[in-house]
C-alpha cells in the first residue's frame, strides 16, 4: 500500500502560498498603495476611511497566502531537515518497537537532503551497525520500512544460526527468556548498540554476502518476523530517510486510547 507522501504536499502548498505571498508583496500590495494614493488625490485629500478600507483591502488568496506560507516554511524545514514523525506499521521490530508506536525520526543524523528530490547537500554521519533506520524501501520507494543496520558498505556479513559475523567477527547473543513456545528472547551486541531481539526455535538459514559501495544490510529485530535485506537485497545510500531516536507515543488502533507506556528513546 503507499504511504500518503506529505512532504510532497507540503512543498506544493509552500509553493503554492510563497508564489501568492511574493506576487502580494512585490505587486497586489505596491499597485494597491498606487490606487490609494491616486482615489486621495482625486478626493482633495479626504477620501472617506471606508473607501480606503475598500481600496487597501487584501484579495482572500493573498490573505491566506500571508497567513499560511510562514506557518507551512516552518513546518515544511523542520520536517525535511530536522525531524519526521513515523508510526510503526507492523511487527518486523519487536520486541524493541511495537505496532502503533509514534516514533521521531532524525533526519540531520545523516545529512541534509532536499525535500522530494532526497538529493544529499550536506553530509554528516553515516549509519553504522546497531542503528535503527528509516528509509524508502528499494522495491517500491512510495513505502517507508524501518529496520536494523546490520552491515555498511564494506563488510563481509555471514549468518550462522541466526547469529551475526561481521567481518569474522561475532556479535554477542545472550539468552534471555522465552517469548512464547516457540519464540525465545536474546540481548545482542551489534556494534556499540546492545538490543533485544526475537528468535524462533527453529533452524535458520546460513549465508555470507560482501555489502557494495553506497549500499547498507538492515534486518529486523523480529528476525523470523521481518520482510528485510535477506529477502530483497541491500538499502541504497539514497533511499534513507534518517535515525530512529524515540518512542513518544503508542495508539495502536483508531479505537484505543493513546497512551505513554513505551515511550523513550531507541536502542
């Protein structure tokens, strides 16, 4: 299903109030002034304040234009350069994020991008494994997926029975309690970041890949639960969106009450 892209709407409606805006100030406003100076005169100097009122008024599109561009400017910066909020759409993540969870997504983490376009214009940090991304998913761009960094572009990934190898080396799993009769919890070690994830008791699949330039490997924390890089191949470097840093909010469904219960920030 595609996601409703709001940035788009907000960058046409930011389009659509600065051109009035601009055409207000730099033309309606000056040839509305010219009027009224033009009726004065005409008037001996004492044209009636109605008749000013009448002349110096706005047209309703430059008054929402006044009225709505600076708010939109705001909103439309602060949301393509700085902070996005992002709801959890499924179960892919657990047991760190769970369905119904409002996150905020950092988007200056890894650098600026336009709005739209997703063209990178300042660079900053890379994503690094243990992150928790969002990004646009390569099979179907329309639709945001929100994964684990696992492998950046360089490293040799191998899996053994669900455990990860980076490079040769082992990242840390820790038993910790069953989930369910056939699902266990393990804390693992990837990177500086030490995270819970889900484990069947079943079997897993083996395999080593090398990740490509500009390419990055992402999984699930559900890792029996999650449609990720092992299924349909590696995120290109263009497609982020930004860092996952916090839970503010949890409202599962449209019939539940929102509520606080995991609110804080993402390991």
């Amino acid at each position: 299903m595609m996601d409703f892209d709001f940035e788009l709407l907000l960058t046409v409606l930011v389009g659509i109030f600065g051109t009035g805006f601009a055409l207000d100030v730099w033309l309606w406003k000056p040839a509305r002034a010219k009027a009224l100076a033009l009726a004065t005169a005409n008037a001996a100097g004492e044209l009636p304040q109605e008749a000013q009122e009448k002349i110096m008024h706005q047209p309703m599109f430059a008054d929402y234009s006044r009225s709505f561009f600076p708010v939109l400017t705001f909103v439309l910066v602060l949301r393509s350069f700085f902070m996005e909020p992002y709801q959890i759409p499924s179960g892919s993540m657990l047991p760190t994020l769970e369905v119904g969870d409002f996150i905020v997504v950092n988007k200056f983490e890894y650098g600026v991008r336009l709005p739209v376009l997703g063209t990178k214009v300042l660079d900053f940090n890379e994503p690094k494994a243990g992150d928790v991304m969002v990004f646009k998913y390569p099979q179907d761009p329309s639709i945001k997926f929100i994964k684990r960094v696992i492998g950046v572009p360089g490293d040799t990934l191998e899996l053994r029975e669900k455990v990860i190898y980076i490079n040769g080396q082992q990242m840390t799993q820790t038993y910790v309690a069953d989930a369910s009769p056939t699902t266990e919890i393990y804390t693992e070690q990837l990177g500086d970041s030490e995270h819970q994830i889900w484990r069947n008791k079943s079997p897993g699949k083996n395999g080593k890949v090398t990740i490509p330039p500009g390419q990055y490997f992402v999984m699930g924390d559900n890792r029996d639960g999650s449609n990720d890089s092992r299924y349909w191949g590696f995120v290109p470097e263009e497609n982020i969106t930004g860092k996952a840093v916090a839970v503010w909010l949890h409202w599962e469904s449209f019939f539940s009450l929102p509520n606080f219960s995991t609110a804080g920030s993402i390991d």
